[in-house]
C-alpha cells in the first residue's frame, strides 16, 4: 500500500490560497465558452482552428476586438477571482484541513495543468514565429506607404519583419524550448524561468505599441511566475544565500490506470503541436499565407506611375491635394491592387490576432495600412473581339468598386478604361517604375563592427 510523504504542513491561509488558485485557473484556461467553438469556421483541425482553441481566453465581458490598450479583459480576471474566493469558502466549510499530503498533491497537480496550458500557447506562438506567419516579409505597397500612416502595432511588426539578425526566430525558438521543457517536471523551472523573461517582453510591448493583446500576455506570464515560484526559495537561499538547499521531495504517486495513461497523454500533446506546425507550414508555403492565395496578373508586379488620370472626361494634372485623382498604384504578386490618393482611408484595425483567425479573408495586408486603399481584383483573360476585365473590389470599404478593361500597349504600361462606383467614366494610364529597393538588394559587402 503506497503511504503519501508529507513534505510540508500547510497552514489554513495556504490551504484557502490554493484552493482560491484552483478554481481562479481553473475557469481562466479551460476551454468551456460555447462563443469559442461558435466562432469557428471550417474544419476543426485547420490552422486558424487550432491557433483559436490553443490561445483561448475565457470572457465574461467580451474584450474588444480593435487595437489598442484594452484593460476591459481584467475584469474576466477580476469575475474569476470573486467566483474563486467564494469556491474556496465553499470547499473549506466542506472539507476541513487534515490531508496535508493530500494538498502536496493537489499543488502539484496544478502545477501540471499550469504546465500544460503554458506549454501548449507557447509551443504555437513560437512556431508562427517561426515560420514566419506572425510577421511575415514586407509586401511592395508597406514600401510605398508613410511611415506615419501605420498605426503603432503595424509599426512594431514591420520592423522586425525587416530585421536580418534573426530576432523572430530566435524568439520563437525559445518559445518552443520553453515549452517543452514545461513538458517535464525536473525541467519545468528551467522552462518558467525562460518563458517569463520572454513574456515579460511580450507584455511591455503591447502596452509600447497598443497591440491589444495586454490581457492575454498577461496571463501568459502570469502561469509563468506561479510554475516558477515554487522553485523561488530554493533558488534564492543557492544563489542569494549561498547555503545548502534541499530537493523539492514530493514524489507523485499514480495508480495503475494513470500511469498506463499518462505516456499516451503525452504523445497526444506532442502529436497535437506537431500536426499544427505541418499544418501552419502547408498554409504559409503553399497557400502564401498571411497574403491572399489567389495569383494576380503576371508580370504586372510593381510600382507604377500615374501617367494620365482621366475623370468624367476631363484630365486631371498630377495633384498632392486633388480628391479624385491617384497618385500611384502598387500591384502585389497576388491579386491584391493599393492606391494612394488624398481620400480619407478605412483603417482595418483589428487585432493582430484577430486578423490571423479570420484571415480566410486574408486581410494582414492593409491591416493597420492608414495611407493606401487596398482593393482586391477579379481579371478575366482576354477572348476574342473581347477585351479583358478587372473588377476591383475595396477590401475595407466594399461600397467602393471599379469595373474596368485591361489592356497593355506596351511593356512596363497599363491602361484601365472604365466607371467607378458612382457610376462615372474613368481612364487611367499607368507607367512601371523601375524602382530598385535597397532593403531588397542588400550590401555588397557585409557590414563589419570591429
């Protein structure tokens, strides 16, 4: 018969602490809200899926879904913690304290589910760092875009998508290193301890740039500081006190059925973050995401001029101020077209993470993009005796629209004859420019510090 060891004694202010804890964790991670599994689209093992299930956060009050500072989400924690406080009363009047090998395990068995539901963020936010799908390379119309037309979060994305030293990888890799070293319990402090110097980057950085994930990062280095405080005395009278530390000495106990259970568990948990990484790197090398699948007109990528600008029959000269007239045109490789001109533009500013659970629509492009309209067009092939069409749809406000003709009269040119969404007539003359981009072509030499 297997006789529990009794590492500690647990005073009734520590006891009410763990069970307040308990039931507060509980209700903040496990995955119960019907509005999550109703929010899903498509098959439940995509990508966007399973990136959803994987970064849940529970909501009484739904938090907002724009960026920026957003502390509404607190008071999920603060509804968590009254319902905690009056659970554990509830299970004190219950269950009087006499079973302090009995709260050894029940602390350790938190600690497995803290573990876990760390481990299980961490290892997806890492692979879509990875990648790369959180911050994916710049696409020609963010190069043609003011730097102070961004809202702040695009700022912070754009510029390590930029970075050439490996910062998002590395960063992602020692996400997932986190992760799987919570995976284990010898090596869970060595985990917590990584993850929570990471998280607390995470957060400082969505409050600097109102990315709007303050709440849930948050939490995430919230289950960073309690796996990692229970090594905290240790650690502190080693390295502060420098005096001898004793070994955490409970050893968990489980029966038969747990313990055939308990590899397969596991395996499934691995399995799971592994079926993720294939399918998030079948998104992003075979369907171009986070940017629209669908190809766009070959060989018409690039920065164009415009030439000529033709309204209701009357030119219209080159203009900064004119309200009508473009400025220039940005053809993507895929069948995404951006304009510049001085119209006030629809800034798409959901969240970040919103943008990636949605983006079946794949919208990352204009996202936070306050000095382009983004527009998405359909093209069909030239028949014969018939000229070929683009419809042009705007991605942020679709009252706005174009049907043209498309025609090439010579290379590098484009002309577009036809009405706008008012109905009036609209010729437009476009000229490539052969802009080279220095961020693109690199340095000859490598730069050398010393």
């Amino acid at each position: 018969m297997y006789v529990p060891k009794i590492t500690r004694f647990w005073k009734p202010a520590e006891v009410f602490v763990l069970r307040t804890a308990w039931i507060f964790f509980v209700m903040l991670s496990i995955p119960y809200d019907l509005n999550l599994y109703c929010s899903l689209s498509g098959p439940l093992s995509s990508f966007e899926n399973l990136f959803q299930l994987a970064t849940f956060r529970t909501s009484f009050i739904p938090e907002s879904l724009y960026a920026g500072i957003n502390p509404e989400g607190y008071l999920n924690w603060l509804i968590a913690l009254f319902a905690a406080v009056a659970g554990a009363f509830f299970w004190s009047s219950r269950r009087p304290i006499v079973d302090h090998a009995g709260y050894d395990r029940l602390y350790y068995w938190l600690r497995v589910l803290l573990r876990y539901r760390l481990a299980l963020a961490a290892l997806f936010i890492g692979v879509v760092k990875v990648l790369p799908i959180q911050i994916p390379e710049l696409t020609l119309s963010d190069l043609h875009t003011g730097y102070g037309d961004f809202l702040l979060w695009k700022l912070y994305y754009l510029t390590n998508a930029i970075s050439t030293a490996g910062y998002l990888p590395v960063i992602g890799l020692l996400e997932i290193a986190g992760g799987l070293l919570l995976l284990n319990r010898r090596t869970s402090v060595m985990g917590s301890g990584l993850l929570l110097a990471i998280f607390l980057n995470v957060v400082l950085v969505n409050y600097v740039y109102d990315i709007g994930e303050q709440v849930y990062s948050s939490f995430l280095f919230l289950l960073s500081v309690v796996i990692f405080w229970h090594d905290v005395p240790r650690l502190y009278r080693l390295l502060f006190r420098e005096i001898q530390v004793e070994p955490d000495r409970f050893v968990p106990f489980f029966d038969s059925k747990v313990r055939i259970v308990r590899p397969y568990l596991r395996a499934l948990f691995l399995l799971t973050a592994a079926f993720f990484s294939v399918q998030a790197y079948a998104s992003w090398q075979g369907t171009n995401y986070p940017y629209p699948n669908r190809r766009g007109i070959p060989d018409v990528a690039g920065y164009y001029d415009v030439k000529d600008f033709v309204w209701k029959g009357d030119t219209i000269a080159y203009s900064l101020t004119d309200s009508v007239r473009w400025q220039d045109v940005v053809f993507e490789e895929w069948n995404t077209l951006s304009l510049r001109d001085n119209r006030p533009v629809k800034i798409d500013s959901l969240k970040p993470r919103i943008v990636y659970q949605r983006n079946r629509d794949r919208n990352y492009e204009q996202s936070g993009n306050g000095g382009r309209h983004f527009y998405r067009y359909e093209y069909s092939n030239a028949e014969e005796g018939v000229a070929p069409v683009m419809v042009l749809e705007n991605k942020t406000d679709p009252g706005r629209h174009y049907h043209f003709t498309f025609s090439q009269p010579a290379p590098g040119e484009i002309v577009l004859e036809g009405t706008d969404w008012l109905g009036d007539s609209l010729s437009v003359h476009l000229e490539r420019i052969p802009k080279k981009y220095l961020l693109r072509e690199g340095r000859r030499n490598p730069l050398k510090i010393y």
